[in-house]
C-alpha cells in the first residue's frame, strides 16, 4: 500500500542541527514519506537529503534581501507561506514547527495539519492574538508541545481552551544518539587541547537568560577543571570572562561552535559532569527540558541544574547530579554544587551510570501524539 504523505515545515539555522526534527522525522518516515520544507537563517536556497535519509526543499524568501534583520516579519512569514504553499497540495499532513508558521496554521484548511510547538507561543497569550491560538486551536488536528509543564501552563493563562486537542513529545535522546558514542570520530584538535584534563560540558551559552557567566566562571574558580562548550556563547558575558580571566580563559575553556547533533556524543561521553542552567524570566525558561539534560542522562553523565521544575523533578527523581535551589543565578550557590558533586562524585556517577529506558526516544511517542485525532 502506498505511504501517505507528511510535509514538516518549518525554520532553522540547519536540519543537522535540529534534534527535534530529526528524531521526528526517522519516527515517521517508518510509515509515512517525509518532505521538509525549510526557510534557513541564511536564505539559501537548495534541494538535497539530510544525513538522516529525509528530502528538503529549503525556500528563499525575496523579502529578506529587502528589509532590515528582524524587522517587517509578518511580511516574511506571508512570503514563506505563499511560496511554500504551492508545494504542499499533495501531501496529507502538514506538520508545522514553531511559532514561526502560525499563518500556515491560520491559513491552511481545517483538519490538515498539526502545530508541534517547541516553544512557549508567547506572542498568543493576550488580546486579539489569543482570539487568533482559539480559532488554529479549532481548526487544527492536534498542537504538540514539549512537556505537561507548557500545556498546564497555556490552560491556565486562558490560551488552551480545548483540552483535548494538545499533547506532547519530551525531547529525549534516540538509541541512534545514544549509539553513535561508540563512532570512531575524533577530533584531533581537542584531543592536543584538553591533553589528560578532566573537563566538564556546557552547551547553549548564546542568551544571558541561560547564564553563561555562572557556568564557566563557576569551573574556573571551583576547580581545576577545562571545559568544553558546543554552539556559542552569548558575546558580551564571553568578552567580559575573558577579560577577566585572560590567558586562563584561553587554556582551559574549548568553544566548539556549532556540532551536528550526532558527533554530540564524542564531546559529552567522557566528560566529568554538565551545568545546565536557565534563569525563571520568562515562563518558556522555567518550564524548559532541554535534550541536553537527556542527552546527559543518556550518556550516564552526572548533571547540575537549576531549580526549573522539569529539570529539578527528573534529577531529584533519579539523584544523578544536584538540583540547585535556585536557577543558578547566584554564583555562589553554583560553586558550592559543584564542591559537593566532587566530595560527592562516586555517589552521583554510580546513579549516572544507571541505564534509565524512560528517557529514551520512542516511535511510539511520536506516533501516540496525534493518532487519536
């Protein structure tokens, strides 16, 4: 019988990167043909593959070479829709990502598609916008989100009306994640930099609301420790440590940049432990999962994080590393866990190394989200 059609549409800085998408994409593609379509933060415009076997169409959008960064985006978004559009009438399903597509979703007709938020959709919560999430609400197969938090959350901000209509996909690692710890990658360069050091990982320093200052300040003050950062670090707390701390900054902590997702693993495997920490500003922040704490978890590294309700629950749940009391604003505080996982460290490892199934991707859980339309 032949497969019926699921079209993803959505923006990314590149679909090596989006972990989200891509174990998405290997769950459906077991019953379903996949086609991306995608708008990339640099505008280009190709066809191919992804590594993970799915077809792309990446769209340019004129727009974007003719008003300023961040600004006129409704007009961008209307470009994305119309262009993307005329490739999407033979599909049966739209998956739609992000907040970014909300026109696909207001605009497509009833019944054919589904909205995977991987965010808090802040810009829906008050007035005329709200009205707008009611009317997609109705018109939509089902909304996904990333975890019970968010959608209790939407529900009691007025946002959620129909109940039955949201579920959600947690953001676990997949067994081909978890597997691709056993490649032979190397990377010879790291290797000559960290030399026999114990390190520690961090990953996803670009905003201050995930305190960067605290994560790397606190390892080079409490230990002796490198530190090896995946993707960037926000500019102005990475100009301010280095200043600070000058050629120390320099010997002891690695910024990798961007890493596609499955050479994740060679990085954080054998590292001694990872800070991961979101300040409570904003209600997509205290509700966060990010795949890094199960990317950990995964790969049995001990862990530290904020107080942010997800995180703390799994962590006080498993005792695989420290739940803070705060959500690590408080250098202080951050050095004194770090302090007590090492007093500690044969305890938490000994939970680390424990093999936690619940934390791993399923198809099922993909397949489960929306079935019952």
């Amino acid at each position: 019988m032949k497969k019926k059609k699921i079209a993803f549409v959505l923006r990314t800085v590149g679909l090596e990167f989006d972990d989200r998408v891509r174990k998405e994409c290997i769950s459906l593609s077991n019953k379903y043909e996949v086609t991306i379509f995608v708008h990339f933060y640099d505008n280009r415009k190709e066809e191919g593959v992804t590594s993970y076997g799915i077809k792309y169409k990446s769209i340019k959008l004129n727009s974007r070479d003719i008003f300023p960064s961040s600004r006129f985006l409704l007009i961008k978004s209307l470009e994305f829709f119309l262009k993307t559009r005329l490739n999407l009438t033979n599909f049966d399903l739209i998956w739609l990502h992000e907040e970014y597509t909300f026109l696909f979703a207001l605009l497509l007709g009833k019944g054919k598609f589904i909205w995977d938020l991987h965010e808090i959709p802040s810009r829906f919560e008050t007035g005329v916008m709200k009205s707008i999430f009611h009317y997609i609400e109705k018109k939509s197969i089902k909304l996904i989100h990333a975890n019970q938090y968010r959608i209790n959350y939407l529900i009691e901000r007025g946002v959620i009306k129909l109940k039955h209509k949201h579920s959600f996909i947690r953001n676990f690692p997949d067994s081909v994640f978890v597997d691709s710890a056993k490649s032979d990658y190397k990377d010879q360069k790291f290797i000559d930099w960290l030399g026999n050091s114990p390190y520690v990982y961090l990953q996803g320093l670009t905003a201050e609301r995930r305190h960067p200052v605290q994560s790397i300040e606190s390892v080079l003050l409490t230990t002796e420790m490198k530190a090896v950062i995946i993707g960037e670090v926000h500019s102005e707390s990475l100009q301010k440590l280095k200043k600070k701390y000058k050629g120390e900054f320099e010997d002891r902590i690695y910024i990798m940049g961007m890493v596609d997702q499955l050479l994740i693993p060679y990085y954080l495997k054998n590292a001694k432990f990872s800070l991961i920490l979101y300040d409570l500003s904003t209600p997509n922040n205290a509700f966060c999962e990010p795949n890094r704490l199960y990317q950990a978890i995964s790969l049995k590294v001990p862990v530290i994080v904020g107080c942010n309700k997800p995180m703390k629950e799994i962590v006080d749940q498993f005792q695989n590393g420290i739940s803070l009391k705060s959500d690590g604003d408080n250098l202080s505080e951050v050095c004194t866990a770090i302090h007590t996982m090492l007093e500690n460290y044969s305890f938490y490892v000994s939970n680390a190394k424990i093999y936690y199934p619940e934390v791993i991707w399923q198809d099922r859980l993909v397949l489960r989200s929306w079935a019952s339309k």
